[in-house]
C-alpha cells in the first residue's frame, strides 16, 4: 500500500454507516511473493496437503480434511501458523463443489516475500490457497473472484482485514487506485504515470505490528464515533483527509511531480501521528 492505509477497512462500515466517507488506497505490486507447484492430489481424495516456505527457508508441512469444514474453521479461528491457509480452505470447500472431487497438494517451493512487515503476506497465502482450488478444481474464478475468496478465507482468522490487501493478487508492478464502499471493491488501473515514472525502495527497519491489535483499536471508533472527539478525528482522518490525499497524490504521479507526491506523503504522514498516533 503506497497510501491509504486503513482506510479500506473504515469505508467497509458503510454498510452500516452511509455518513462514512469512502476507502481510498493507492496500491503497488512489489517484486517479492510466493511460488508454488498445486497438483490434484487422487491418492488421497478429500485431502488438502499443503508445504510452506518461509523466507528465511525454513518448511513446513500440514494436511487438511476437506471432508471436515468445521475442523477447517476451528483452525482459523485459533490464529495459528496455518490460519490463513485453513481460513482460505474453509471458504472454498462451503462455497464451491469441490467435495468428492479429489485433494490437492499445494508446494509453496519458494518464498522471498516477509511476514510480519505490512507487505500483504497472509492475503498473499490466502489469494495462493484460493487460486489453487480454482485451477486444479477447475472453478475458472477470475482475479477479482480470488481476491474475494482470499478476503473471506482471512475473515475468519483473528485479522479481520479490510480488501486492500487482496490486491496482491494482481500481481507485481500494478499500480492501482481501489475504492471501498461498504462491501463494494472499485478498482482503477493507474495508467497515466508521468515523467520517468518512479520507483519506490522498501527498508526493513527491523521493526514488528500487531494487526490484530492495530484493528481492535480502530474497532472501538466505528461504525459510529458516537460525539467522542479523538474517534471523530479518526473518521475524518479515513475518511474525506484521506480521500483528498489519494486524489492529490494520483494527480502528482500522472503530472511526473516527485517532490509534490513526496509532499503528500509528508502531509499525510504527519495526519496520521496527530489523529491515530496514539
């Protein structure tokens, strides 16, 4: 997410809340993921066998009866290592026809993309586990059908995500501007970049989050703030401040502006340390 963060999870209250302004995130496919070999699996038929490689090499192996939705989602609810993964399964198996059809094995044989430092990892596991039913159970889900599985397979897990995470699914090196209104996904390409384009470096400061801490907070200020001054601050924050930030920063990159986008950021920024800082 290049900017707009959060917001996506604030404009999906607006299915409980019309006074909250749209989500607005400008998203960028980074060079890192994940790379798998998914193969029917007719041995073992109801089985979902998948292995996981870690970015720093270490595996791990873990099989799943798909014949057992309520073991599926017993696991994702816990939060665990294979949270995401069963979350994702879970979904899949209770949506589509898939029982009785033959298992899967999934080996996710390469993986350079981090955990744990906001660069979309558990919706990157969850778009792999949804795109792998679909291909090898021959679903034909398009890209944005994926994206929403992925979206509900996470929602059972602790997470609780907002949609702008599934945009991974795109791919590396799509940049696009997505709305959020309520349960509704509007994705933009951003096509017209000026200049010579830009390029963005991504440092790891060795620094760690709590996502399901950062959203347990947010939880507390909406759907409604309820008159409460700083949960107000918030909401105006997500809400039209961000929708204007989006707009101008879209503007500078079609104009080529570097120094105008790295304004923005710097508006921005200082936005979030004042009203959700704390």
């Amino acid at each position: 997410c290049l900017l707009g963060e959060h917001s996506d999870w604030a404009g999906g209250f607006r299915s409980q809340n019309e006074g909250i302004e749209k989500g607005y995130c400008i998203v960028a496919g980074t060079n890192e993921g994940l790379w798998a070999t998914v193969t029917p699996n007719e041995a073992s038929r109801s089985v979902f066998t998948m292995t996981s490689t870690m970015d720093t090499g270490e595996r791990r192996t873990r099989s799943f009866d798909l014949n057992d939705p309520a073991s599926l989602l017993e696991e994702a609810k816990a939060g665990g290592f294979w949270c995401h993964v069963a979350g994702t399964a879970h979904h899949m198996v209770s949506t589509f026809p898939i029982l009785g059809n033959g298992g899967i094995t999934v080996d996710n044989h390469g993986t350079n993309l981090p955990v744990k430092k906001g660069l979309s990892s558990s919706a990157a596991v969850c778009v792999l586990v949804a795109r792998a039913f679909s291909r090898v159970f021959h679903l034909d889900l398009t890209i944005r059908q994926e994206m929403d599985c992925a979206y509900n397979g996470e929602r059972t897990t602790p997470s609780m995500c907002g949609k702008m995470d599934q945009a991974c699914a795109f791919g590396p090196g799509k940049l696009s501007l997505l709305a959020f209104d309520g349960d509704d996904l509007d994705v933009t390409p951003i096509e017209d970049v000026g200049g010579h384009g830009f390029h963005f470096v991504l440092a790891d400061l060795d620094a760690s989050k709590d996502t399901v801490a950062i959203l347990r907070d947010l939880q507390a200020a909406y759907p409604s703030h309820e008159s409460i001054q700083k949960y107000q601050r918030l909401h105006e924050l997500l809400g039209e401040f961000n929708a204007k930030t989006a707009a101008a920063a879209v503007d500078a990159i079609a104009r080529g502006d570097a120094e105008e986008l790295g304004r923005v950021y710097t508006r921005a920024q200082a936005a979030f340390d004042d009203r959700a800082g704390d």
